[in-house]
C-alpha cells in the first residue's frame, strides 16, 4: 500500500465514514470537506500522486480552455490570494502544481491511498455499509462512498488490429508517461482531432520532421489568445473574486461572460459578423457560442456561425482543399469545442500532412506504420493516439457496483445512465457521484459544478448526522422524473444531432443517451437549492 492510510482490519476491512474515490479537483475538495466534519475518511487513488485529469494527461500542448483564474478552486480565500497563476490559460504543469500545493497546503496526503484501484463495491443492508475490494485483494468498507472518479478519466483504448507489431513508439494522451518524449528528427502520426489532439498537434508539428495527421471528423477551434497573466490583472480578479465567482455560479456554463440576450434573428448580418469577429478576437470556447441566445435552439442561429467559423479557416488556410478537408459540418458546440494557439496554420506546414480516415479508413498497424484501406502505407516512428474517452460513464463502468438485492450498476444503467440530479441512483444508497451523467458537469466550467455538487454531498452528509440518519437513498420517482426532464431539455436543443461523446457515440455498443444536463449551471444549483429546502426532496432518507 502506498499512503500512510491503514484500510485492513476486521473481516470487511477498516470501517471509514467515508470513503473517496480519486483524488482529482473533485476528492481533494470531497475529503477537505469531510475532515472539516470531523469524518474518519479516505481516498483511493489509481495514479501516484494528486492531479487526476492533470496527473494523466501529460501531453505537450495540454492546457484548460476555461481561463485559469476561472478553473480554480474557491473554498479557501487564502489560496485565492496566495496562488499565482501565470497564463490565461494554465499548462498542465501549472495545473498540476496547484493541485498538489492544495494536496500540501491542507494536509490532504495523509488521508490518500495511492496506486490503489477500487474494483468492486458491494451494498450491505443489514450493516448499512459499502464494502470495498481495491485491485490488491484488500477490502474496507464505509457508510458513505464518493465516487469522483472523474467524467474523462477512462481512457477509450485503442482497438486497431496490429498494434503490438508496431516497431516504433506509441502513446495515448490520457495515459501519458512522465518522460519527455524525443520528437526531433521522427515522423509521427496523430490520430484524433478533438481537443487534446488539436493541443498536442500544434506542438508536434515544429519538432517532428514530418507529422501526419488522420482525421474522422474535423472540429471546430476558437483561438485562446493564450498570453501570461499581468500582475494587475491578478490582483483585479482577486479584488472582487467572490463577486466574480458567484455570477460564474449563476451562468449557464461557470464562467463570468456576461449571458447574450438577443437571437441571432434580431440583428443584421453585418452586427452578426461584428460580434462573431468581436468574439473571434477575445478568443476562449464560447467565441462564437456566447453571442446569441438561440444559439444552441435554433438552426439558423448556429449555423451563421458556423459559416463565419469555415470563413476563418479558409483564411488560414492556404491549400483550399485541406481548408475545406478541416472544416466542420456539425452545429458547433454540439461536440466539445477546442481552444487553440496556431491549430489551422499548422497545416501550411510543408511536414504536416491531412489524411480523412473517413474516406479512407485505418485498414490496421503494422511493424512500420499505419495501413489504410486503400493500401496506402503511413509510415511512421511514433503515433499519438488522441482518441478521447469513455466519457462520463467509464470510470462507474469500470468498477462492480452493486446495490440493494444485489443490483448491479451495469443492469441498472444498461439503456444509459439514470440518476436523480447526477447525483445518485436508485438502488445505491450512501452512493454519490460529483458530476455524475445528467448534471451540468462536462458542459461546464467543471470545478464550479465540483464545488457544487461537493458542498452538496458535505451538506448532506452533516444533515444526515444531525437528524441521527445513515442512510440516503434517490427515490425511483424523484429519479424517473428527473431522467425524463433532462431528457425534455436536451430535446429541445441541437446537441442531439451530432454523433459526440456526450451521447456515447465514440463508444461501440454504448448506449445512445445524451448524459449532460443542458439547463445550465444556475438553472441547475437552483433544483438543488430546492431540493434541499424541502427536507432533500425526492431522496428517502432512514
Ligand atoms: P479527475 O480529475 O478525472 O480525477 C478522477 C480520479 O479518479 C483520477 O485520478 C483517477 O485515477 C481516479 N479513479 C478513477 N477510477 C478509479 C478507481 N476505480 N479507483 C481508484 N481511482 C480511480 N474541464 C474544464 O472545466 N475546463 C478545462 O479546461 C478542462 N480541460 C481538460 C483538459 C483535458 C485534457 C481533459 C482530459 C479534461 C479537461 N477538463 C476540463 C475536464 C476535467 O476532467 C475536469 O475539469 C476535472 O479535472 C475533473 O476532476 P475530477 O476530480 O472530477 O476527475
């Protein structure tokens, strides 16, 4: 075991109030929280050290699209002041480095199982408690369990026949190693063109002698403006950050941009172009998604954008043919918008190739590269496997839950996942998830809905101990309701008419559920708020 955590004892194991799983932006705050309760909690991590997403995911290129002072925590005044960010837009070794000073700061570590996987999970009734079994064969057990394993942790494997004939090197970005990786003089194949492969591809490029980069679907990138952050610029932020935090809160997607309000239908095309290019210049995920109101309802709406978004990258682009090859036919938006810095101009490189894997798809890898069905040989020394996740759902998928009368969470989710408020399902009591499927989270600035979804549980978890309760449970009703409601807002939007991970359809054989809750982050804290006024709604509580 590594950690100073002893879990062994008693047949079921040591018995915590509280065991966390994962210790990314979401455990740390989870067990911050739990020990200010005076809990006896723990943590099981997978990784070595604190981080989560920015512990695995190494990459060159890797950093937030929400801006730094944004994608922070804001529970400690202290560390708001005290942390320095450097950039708009922070690296992951910034990121990762915050993390670990929160790790530090707060004494976190000493509650941390590290390089220890949960596997199974197993309700018992009679004792009202979670029994544990990690990937070394030990077992504890607790009344609560937090799952923040993490919305993109579960990296989706690549699957292509011959990949262990492969004579070179090769990588996935979400499991990235921690030694540098030597590009100079390779050729290299990047295979993904979603947001860590757009970072990743504009730093290989100018150290690579050639890259190739294969394609299924192009996607549309707004420019970050990515520059370091001022000294007065920090200290303004800091000034009014509780104010600045609290309309994050309240916005739809945690960030302080103020809301559009008008539809794209009541202005002329030329104020349309002006605010798209206004957007353009300021940069950031939402350039061009922020600007009117029926952006994400109404097709026209969207796809005047989008036409402004392919002007952009045939003004970039110098040969029309890859201009056209790399741009976008999907609502933007609807799969996850990139940030970038020089993503379109890497391609008016004379060593950087575009090959559409649509038209003419990987056959599968051999010892010196990768074989398309036309026959066509990509050869190459490194390939960069830029291919996403199992999102949302993954890192659940991969543990065996098992709740009331044995209920597995693979039977109980196998039309998709059903949960009252992301939070829980019925059938798991004492089981929560921080930014589970049907929360705001991945359409969000994710440590606002972390903070959120984390106070909540803490909230919850002190209420249960002050009325002398142990048990919590979502009610099938409270859940039915909620499934159909998040299902009725997503309805009414465009996200449903793209092939994109937040429908699982990067997965074979996942179910087709659009899993995020569209209604935005304040819409969605105000359900919560409401819930928890009424005595925690819709949960049965014992
Ligand atoms: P994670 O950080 O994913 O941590 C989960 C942890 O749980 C992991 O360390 C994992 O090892 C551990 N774990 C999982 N299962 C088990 C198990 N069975 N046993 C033990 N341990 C387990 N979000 C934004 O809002 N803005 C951004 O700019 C942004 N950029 C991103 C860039 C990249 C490359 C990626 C991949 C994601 C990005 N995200 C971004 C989303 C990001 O995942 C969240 O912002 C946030 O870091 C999630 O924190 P978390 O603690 O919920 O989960």
């Amino acid at each position: 075991m590594v950690g100073s955590v002893e879990t062994t004892g008693g047949p079921g194991g040591r018995r915590f109030d509280l065991v966390i799983v994962g210790a990314g932006f979401a455990g740390l705050y989870m067990l911050y929280r739990a020990r200010q309760q005076g809990l006896d909690a723990v943590v099981i991590e997978r990784g070595s050290e604190v981080g989560g997403t920015w512990y695995w995911n190494r990459y060159p290129g890797a950093r937030c699209d929400i801006e730094s002072v944004d994608y922070c925590y804001s529970f400690s005044p202290e560390l708001v002041q005290e942390w320095d960010w450097t950039e708009r837009y922070a690296a992951q070794p910034e990121i990762l480095a915050y993390l670990q000073h929160v790790a530090d700061r707060f004494d976190l570590r000493d509650d941390i199982v590290f390089e220890r996987t949960l596997v199974r999970a197993d309700w018992g009734e009679a004792e009202r408690s979670w029994t544990l079994r990690l990937d070394d064969g030990s077992h504890l057990s607790c009344t609560h369990v937090v799952m923040a394993t993490g919305n993109l942790s579960a990296v989706k494997p690549p699957s292509f026949d011959g990949l262990d004939d492969f004579a070179g090197e090769w990588f996935h970005t979400g499991m990235w190693p921690h030694h540098a990786v030597d590009w100079t003089d390779k050729t290299v194949a990047v295979i993904g063109t979603g947001s860590s492969g757009i970072q990743v591809i504009t730093q290989v490029a100018p150290l690579a002698r050639h890259l190739t980069v294969l394609q299924r679907t192009p996607n549309y990138s707004m420019p970050a403006h990515n520059r370091p952050l001022l000294a007065g610029e920090l200290a303004e932020v800091r000034a009014t950050f509780g104010e600045r935090r609290r309309v994050c809160q309240l916005s739809d997607a945690g960030t302080p941009l103020p809301p559009p309000t008008r539809s794209a239908h009541e202005v002329t095309e030329d104020e349309r172009r002006a605010r798209y290019e206004e957007g353009w210049q300021r940069g950031g995920i939402s350039a061009l998604s922020g600007g009117y109101t029926d952006f994400f309802t109404e097709e026209q709406s969207n796809l005047w954008a989008q036409e402004f978004a392919r002007d952009k990258i045939r003004e970039i682009v110098t040969d029309p043919d890859v201009a056209d090859r790399l741009s976008p036919r999907h609502h933007i938006g609807t799969k996850r918008t990139a940030t970038d810095t020089g993503y379109f101009e890497m391609y008016n490189r004379a060593n950087v190739d575009l090959v559409d894997v649509r038209d003419d798809p990987i056959s599968h890898i051999e010892a010196s590269g990768i074989r398309l069905e036309s026959g066509r040989l990509v050869e190459v020394d490194v390939i960069v496997f830029a291919i996403g996740f199992d999102a949302m759902t993954g890192a659940l998928a991969d543990i065996d839950i098992r709740g009331t009368d044995g209920l597995t969470l693979e039977t109980a989710w196998a039309d998709g996942p059903r949960t009252y408020l992301g939070l829980q399902t019925a059938g798991f009591p004492n089981l929560f998830m921080i930014t589970g499927p049907q929360s705001p989270g991945v359409l969000s600035n994710m440590v606002i809905s972390i903070e959120q979804h984390v106070d909540f549980v803490a909230d919850c978890l002190a209420y249960l101990r002050e009325h002398d309760l142990d048990r919590i449970e979502a009610s099938e009703e409270a859940q039915d309701g909620w499934v159909v409601h998040t299902r009725e807002l997503a309805e009414g939007t465009l996200y449903l008419q793209a092939r994109s991970w937040y429908l699982g359809a990067n997965i074979p054989g996942k179910p087709r559920v659009f899993m995020p809750y569209v209604g935005g982050c304040g819409r969605y804290r105000t359900e919560c708020e409401t819930v928890v006024d009424n005595s925690y709604r819709g949960f049965v509580l014992g």
